[in-house]
C-alpha cells in the first residue's frame, strides 16, 4: 500500500516520500538536508533512491548531502550535467525507459519547463499500484492508465495570475514565463480529465505558488470535477 509523505511542496522547496510498504524513496530533495532528515525520523539509511525531475534549487537543493548519505540519485543526463556534481551515485536515466529500484518499476517520461532534460516519472509496484509524479511542467502529453495516485502541480490559476496582474502586484512579464514553466489548475483539470481515474485512490496537488494560488479554491474543483480524495500539502 502506498503511503505519500510530503515534506515540502512550493516555490522555495519541494521534497516527498514515498514508499509501496517495502522500498522508501525520496522524490525531490529541494530543502534543506536537516529538514530531510528531520521529516524521516532521521532513517536516511532506509531511503533506496532519491528521483530528481530538474536542477532548480527547490528539486535539487541538498543533492551533495543525499549523495554523501549513500543514497543513489536519478534523473536525466541534461539534469546532471546542469547540476554538475560529479559522483559514482548519480544514475541518468532516459525518457521511456524504465529502471528498477527495489519493489518499485520506475518509468520516466518527458515534460516541457525551462530547464535542460526534465522528467516525470511513473512509479509502479508490484502490488499493481501506479503513482505519477510531474511537477514543474506546463503541459502533459502523454496519457495513463490503472493510476492509483497522482502527484501533480498546480502552480496557479489564470484567474488569480490576470487579476494580480491587473492590480499591479505581479509583472506581466511573469505571465509569460509561467505558462511557459508551471502548470495551471485549468491545464490540470484538462489533463486529468483525459486520463483513466477508475482506479485513483487520492490526488495530491504540489507546488502551489505563493501569490497565484488559492490551496481552498484548488481542492475545491478538483474534488468536484474528480469525485476523488484530493491533498494539498502546505
């Protein structure tokens, strides 16, 4: 049975557990090593492997600590080569081919952001659960079947962003970069809208932003568009 730990989910640092019962991993580690630690009972030991999606700092922040705790760290050769650590526990891996890791069968797609290689990945264990994890895209292309958890962002709404805009309190340059970065809760809805949520058990929506969002608003619709438990982790 999957259990999902988030512990921190936002523009200044994204880091979640997860683990199938058997293999603990870490997806993201954009904060600070000690609030790792801390957010695991400090059972760093019990990690099997840390999923990186990008190099930004709020995915990536604690990586040379991660390493240095022997924990073997995932993303593509664009990610590594912008993070440019060198370390024999740095493993790249390529959009559409899946890698294991302990119980879980991890395959990584692409998604489009600002960055080198981003990735997302669909995680599946051998119970038959399916997790997907994407985060820092704006647009999904591909679609899922027999989904049991869904981890995705919803950075803003266009609403709230054209009404900041309006009022002066964000530059309408950011427009621009955002829908270009970040998924929205309309591009949310229309993806899962396209995807098979027979099975889903709860969605969790990451990475709100800080003046674009509203986390009440957020989990509003999309229980009501979804008829599904949905998390918004603070």
């Amino acid at each position: 049975m999957i259990k999902i730990t988030a512990l921190a989910s936002s523009s200044k640092g994204n880091c979640y557990r997860v683990t199938d019962g058997h293999t603990p991993l870490l997806l993201e580690c954009g904060i600070n090593y000690r609030e790792i630690q801390k957010g695991l009972n400090f059972q760093m030991s019990e990690v099997a492997a840390c999923l990186v999606t990008h190099e930004h700092g709020d995915h990536c922040k604690s990586i040379k600590d991660v390493l240095k705790a022997g924990i073997d760290c995932y993303m593509s050769a664009g990610t590594a080569g912008a993070i440019n650590i060198q370390h024999h526990r740095i493993k790249t891996v390529e959009s559409k081919k899946q890698f294991k890791v302990g119980t879980w069968t991890i395959l990584p797609f692409d998604v489009q952001h600002d960055v080198s290689e981003p990735l997302g990945f669909l995680l599946a264990n051998e119970a038959g659960e399916k997790l997907l994890f994407a985060t820092d895209t704006y647009y999904i292309r591909y679609k899922f079947k027999g989904l049991t958890h869904v981890l995705v962002e919803c950075n803003y709404s266009m609403e709230i962003l054209n009404e900041n805009i309006i009022s002066g309190s964000i530059p309408a340059v950011m427009k621009k970069r955002l829908m270009k970065s970040h998924f929205s809760l309309e591009n949310v809805k229309e993806f899962l809208k396209e995807n098979d949520l027979s099975n889903v058990q709860e969605i969790w929506l990451l990475h709100l932003s800080d003046s674009n969002s509203n986390a009440d608003l957020f989990k509003k619709e999309i229980m009501e568009l979804t008829g599904k438990v949905v998390y918004v982790p603070g």
